[in-house]
C-alpha cells in the first residue's frame, strides 16, 4: 500500500478502534494522538499502532506529528456540546486546523469523517457545523487530496448505539418514552466504514469525492428499539411521543448528566438518516444487515 503511515486524531473512540485494526490487516502504521494515552493502551496492542499523547489544538505539535505520516485521517465528532467543547470547535476550528497544520508538514491526504445529510443549512447545529467543516475540508484544493465520508449510524462491537438503547432497556420498568419514534435510519456496520476508508486510502480516484454511507435496510427509531428490546429479550412496550412531547423531553434530558437527549439532538432527528446514493456500492462493498452482527453483542 502507497501509505505506510498515518495519523488519526479521534482514534480513541469507536470507529477508531475498529480502524486502527484494519488497517494494520492492510500492514499500514497508525499514529493516533491522544489527550491522555495511557487510558487507551489496549490501542498498543494492536501491531503497527504508535499512541503518543498531543493537543489536538495545538498547531506546532500537530506539524510535529504529522512529519512522517502520508495521510490524515480525522475521526473527530460530538453529538452534544460539553462545558468546553463546542460544536463549531471541534467540527469547524479543528478541522482548519488539522489542514493548515497537514500542509505545512507536506502531507498531501486527508481523509474526514462527516455525517449523512451534514449541510451548512442543516437542520441543527451539529449538521450544520459537520457540513460546514466538511465544506472547508473539500474546498481546500491544492496538494492536499480530500475525501469525505458521510455514514449514517454506525453499529458493531462496542457500539454507541445498540449498546445505549439496551442498557436503557434493561432498567426500563417494561415500558419506555421515545422521541422521534418515526426517525429513519440505515444503520451501517462500522467495519464496512473502516473499509470504506481503507480502499479511499489506496484509490486516488477518491480524492475529491464524499461518500454517503448506509446499510442496506432502512428502520424508524421505533423499530430499532423494538428489535434492540426483542435481542436482549425484555419484553417492553415503546410508546412514541409526538412532536411536543419529544421537544418537552428533549428539554429535560439535555439538563441531566450525560446529556442523554438534546434539543439539538431532536433537531436532528428531524432529518432522516438514510442514503439517497450508496458509497459502499461505489467503493465495490456490500452493504452488512444488522442482523448479521447486532445479535453477537446483543444477547
């Protein structure tokens, strides 16, 4: 493979996880920068993974690790803002950042993990500042080749998703109120995402191209909560709220710890997450069902 090393900051998470493995499979180095490395050394495991601690802000020590990495993979994301985390600094500032810092370092590949539908004109702020970041990304032109991934929810192994709803469920009184209960999604397995980026990473086609990336079957919330409740067998009536009773819940939750639902969250629920194109069929992938993976974990 062209590439031997590269550079993931948000490496730490989910989809970093899975990432760092394929691509040591494919015999590619990763560097994943990190705030505090040593509650990731499980990463070190993995052959080819170099964790080195690095602020992610700090433009002279991203040069600095970027020197003798070929490309740049950015996995960084939020769903809900925190006390010193924001929306427009994590998926807008960060992302100038990372590209004026992989210029001057003579990186010539970035490769920037977006969401599905992230538009300048989204329907919250976390669309919006997704799709403004990824419109810095793709506009950057010059040396620096730029791909764009755009999945829907992401499932597998120590998920965020599944995994969320099936802890709730199991201290759920056997019945539960859920907002947005007619949000659709079209879950993708994270390994067809890291593979995604793994053929974007040898294919110079793909530079300059954004991948929208789905599986292959689309489900309301509802009924990805019913089939969460039928895989870890509890049994629990879903009652689904309506537009201001999801608002009204969405107000409360935002105020409890964790943030487990937001008003920005509801915002953008109220835009689908499904695929009007398929990136994985373009990239030559076949789509997994969640069917083929959600019940190894979910038990």
């Amino acid at each position: 493979m062209k590439h031997q090393k590269v550079c993931i900051l948000g490496g730490t998470g989910f989809v970093g996880h899975h990432l760092a493995n394929r691509l040591s499979s494919a015999g590619v180095a990763s560097r994943i920068l990190a705030r505090r490395p040593e509650r990731h050394r499980d990463l070190c495991l993995v052959q080819g993974v170099e964790l080195r601690q690095a602020n992610i802000f700090d433009r002279a020590a991203l040069i600095e690790q970027f020197q003798d990495c070929s490309a740049i993979i950015n996995l960084v994301g939020i769903l809900n803002e925190g006390a010193r985390t924001s929306f427009r600094r994590l998926h807008v500032d960060l992302v100038d950042l990372i590209l004026d810092s992989a210029e001057s370092a003579g990186v010539n590949r970035y490769l920037h993990m977006s969401a599905l539908h992230a538009d300048t004109e989204g329907t919250s702020e976390y669309l919006r500042t997704k799709g403004e970041g990824e419109a810095h990304a793709l506009g950057r032109g010059g040396a620096l080749g730029v791909t764009s991934f755009r999945p829907s929810v992401i499932f597998g192994h120590g998920d965020g998703f599944f995994n969320r709803f099936a802890n709730l469920l199991k201290t759920a009184p056997g019945v539960i109120p859920l907002a947005c209960p007619n949000a659709r999604f079209a879950p993708v397995y994270v390994d067809d995402v890291t593979k995604a980026i793994t053929i974007a990473l040898r294919n110079p086609q793909t530079i300059g191209q954004v991948y929208d990336l789905c599986g292959p079957r689309i489900f309301t919330l509802r009924e990805l909560v019913d089939y969460t409740a039928e895989r870890i067998n509890k049994p629990t009536r879903v009652i689904g709220l309506n537009n201001l009773a999801s608002r009204l819940q969405a107000k409360v939750f935002q105020l409890l710890p964790g943030k487990p639902f937001t008003m920005d969250n509801f915002l953008s629920l109220q835009t689908d997450s499904i695929c009007e194109t398929s990136g994985l069929a373009e990239l030559g992938i076949q789509a997994t069902d969640i069917e083929t993976v959600v019940p190894t974990y979910l038990r």
